[in-house]
C-alpha cells in the first residue's frame, strides 16, 4: 500500500510540474493555459512538496507518512489558494486549468485516504 500512496503522490507531482511547465507559458502540444508566474511558482513547491513526501514513503522512513501528510497539505493548499484566486478573479480562467485543479484535489484526497488507512494499520494493536 506505501508503493501506491508513494506512486499516487508522485503522479500527482507530475500533474503540478505540467501545470507550472504551461502556466510559465510554454504550451505543450495542443495543450495551452494563460502565462500566471506565481501559480507557476507555487505549482512547483507543491510538486515539490509531493516528491518530498514520496520519496519518505518509498524509503520507508520512520517519519515518511508525516512527510506524505505534510506533502499532501503542501499540495492542498496551493491548489485552494489557486482557485480562491481564480474565483476571485485575479487571474484568466479556462475549464482545462479548472479541470487540472479537480483531478489535483481528487489524487490529494486519494492520498489522504490511503495515509489515514497506512497510519491506522500502524498504530492498530494486534
């Protein structure tokens, strides 16, 4: 189950970096979105922050889930800071960008499901 929190953490950093690639303005294929430098910014910290958490959780450290939790937090509020400002109309908003942020917070609630599933197995008394 850690290969799939990690691997799920890292698909989702991936997502982040594709993110920041276009919001830095470089379009990829067909694929385009608004030149934003600060989401592209805080899309790398978050992916970051993702890879971060993965690589404990691979390694298996005795703080890898706090650092998938931590990761996964990193990510979550980047992206709740993302659409807050695009509802608020601080910058373009295009239903491709939208779509990104929905299947960002669906892999970081995946993420958080499984990092609860893992740290009650640990903590559970046999």
């Amino acid at each position: 189950m850690r290969n799939l929190l990690g691997s799920l953490m890292m698909a989702n950093a991936a997502v982040f970096v594709f993110g920041a690639v276009q919001h830095a303005g470089v379009a990829l294929g067909s694929l385009q979105e608004p030149r934003i430098i600060p989401a592209a910014i805080v899309e790398s910290l978050c992916a970051l922050a993702l890879v971060w958490g993965a690589l404990a959780i691979f390694r298996r450290d005795i703080h890898g889930l706090r650092a998938g939790l931590i990761g996964n937090l990193v990510a979550l509020g980047g992206v709740l800071l993302g659409m807050a400002a695009l509802a608020a109309g601080a910058g373009p908003r295009t239903a491709s960008n939208d779509l990104y942020h929905r299947i960002m917070l669906l892999l970081i609630g995946a993420a958080l499901v499984l990092l609860f599933v893992l740290s009650r197995r640990r903590t559970a008394v046999p």
